[in-house]
C-alpha cells in the first residue's frame, strides 16, 4: 500500500476543487498543506483517470479532511459538459446537447408482438430502472417478459447511422435462472445477436450499424415456460441513434 505524502501547494483557492465558490469578488491566495494517499475514482465501477483540459493527470488529494477531485474528470465521467466562466469565477456543470442524437426512449413503436398478452414493452420515466449492477438509468425501456418472447419494431425513415446502448437485467431479476437473448433487426436482416442474458451475466454495451435501415426491431427470445408463474425484467439502456 503506498503510504501518504504531503506536500506544500500554493493554490487559488477558488479553483481547488469541486467544491467552488463565488463568495469573494477576488481570489484568495493560500498556501497549504495538502495528503496524496493514492486516491482512486470511480464511477459506476468504472475506473476514471483524471486527466485536465491539456490532458495531463490530476491526482486527488486531502486537505482539512476533505477529499478534493478535479471538477472536470469527475464531470466528464458522468457525461456532462464543463465551463468555467473567469469573469464570475464560476464552473458551470451542465447536460451534453448533442444535436445529432435521438434516445430510443423518446421514439414510439408502430407495433407490440408477444408470445403472451403479460408481456409489456413499456418505456419508463427517468430514474426509474435499476441494472442488476444497481446502477441508475435515466433513460430507459422495460421488457418485463412472463414467458416465450417479446418483439417490437420501430420506423426510422433510414436517417439514423449508428444505434448504441445496453441490455440489461433488471436490479430484481438479477437472479434468475431463465436465459433470455436480444436480436436487432434492420429490415429483415439480423444486425446484432446478444450473449445469453441470465442471473450471473453483467449489463451489455451493444453498437450497431444502421444506415439506411427504415424498419428496426428488436426481439427478446426467453426460456420461461408458460407454466412458470414469473415476470424477468430487462432494461434496454441509454439507447441512442445517431444521424
């Protein structure tokens, strides 16, 4: 285990970490004594390495008890854009505007197949589905399959080129001992075929060609038996097309 260091810093203090402040009109210079401890970020499980706008890595460091992080990587890492305003001395954290992309949630299908009439296709308001990780979507549909199979089929109009997302258990089918299987179609062909979701599976990113595609459908092909008395969920996650 690597011991701590500590080692003496000037900084302004206002850009010292997440924790930013407007109070003062000028900025305050300090010098201060401040922990390096081998500090390590992660967001949902997965490992950031805090780089500044130059790209050179930041390391986090304690100071009066306090944990600071650069604003930037941690920002960046949830998927937000950062600006900093010198005049106000301001950061200012806010959502990606992607002009080209449309999240799959916010489109409606032309049609539900199912095997069973149990079975629902169903988008969910944001913050409402939870990955077999625990993690939080804000964009998500639900498949919740009682048994057989689920399809569904959108219209693009073929001016999307790119689809990615995930496809995931959710938090309280984690368990399961059903397998269960997505395929995505572009009109008529096979574009994309998952590994065997089931119990011990993790959540799976998926990125798909879809130029020119007008008709795309996506199947969940399961193993419950219609006499088994039980709804798996799954989530289709964070869903984007890109034009």
């Amino acid at each position: 285990m690597l011991k701590k260091h500590i080692k003496r810093i000037g900084v302004l203090l206002i850009t010292l970490s997440l924790l930013v402040s407007t109070t003062y009109a000028v900025s305050l210079k300090k010098t201060i004594d401040v922990y390096y401890d081998n500090i390590k970020i992660f967001v949902n499980d997965s490992y950031v390495n805090p780089k500044d706008g130059t790209g050179k890595t930041v390391e986090p460091f304690i100071y009066d008890g306090t944990t600071y992080l650069p604003v930037r990587a941690v920002a960046e890492a949830l998927g937000k854009d950062v600006s900093w305003d010198g005049t106000t001395k301001s950061v200012y954290i806010s959502d990606k505007i992607i002009d080209n992309i449309v999240w799959l949630n916010e489109l409606y299908p032309v049609n539900v197949e199912t095997k069973s009439n149990l079975n629902e296709w169903k988008r969910l308001t944001a913050g409402t589905f939870k990955d077999s990780l625990g993690n939080i979507s804000s964009r998500s549909i639900e498949c919740s399959i009682n048994h057989s199979w689920l399809a569904t089929e959108y219209r693009l109009g073929r001016q999307y080129i790119k689809m990615s997302g995930k496809f995931a258990l959710s938090f309280n089918s984690k368990g399961t001992k059903y397998k269960a299987t997505l395929n995505i179609y572009g009109d008529e062909k096979l574009l994309y075929s998952s590994p065997e979701m089931t119990g011990d599976v993790l959540p799976v990113n998926f990125d798909v060609n879809i130029t020119d595609v007008n008709k795309l459908r996506f199947e969940v092909y399961t193993d419950i038996p219609a006499s088994e008395a039980t709804f798996v969920h799954y989530g289709l996650i964070d869903v984007s097309l890109e034009k």
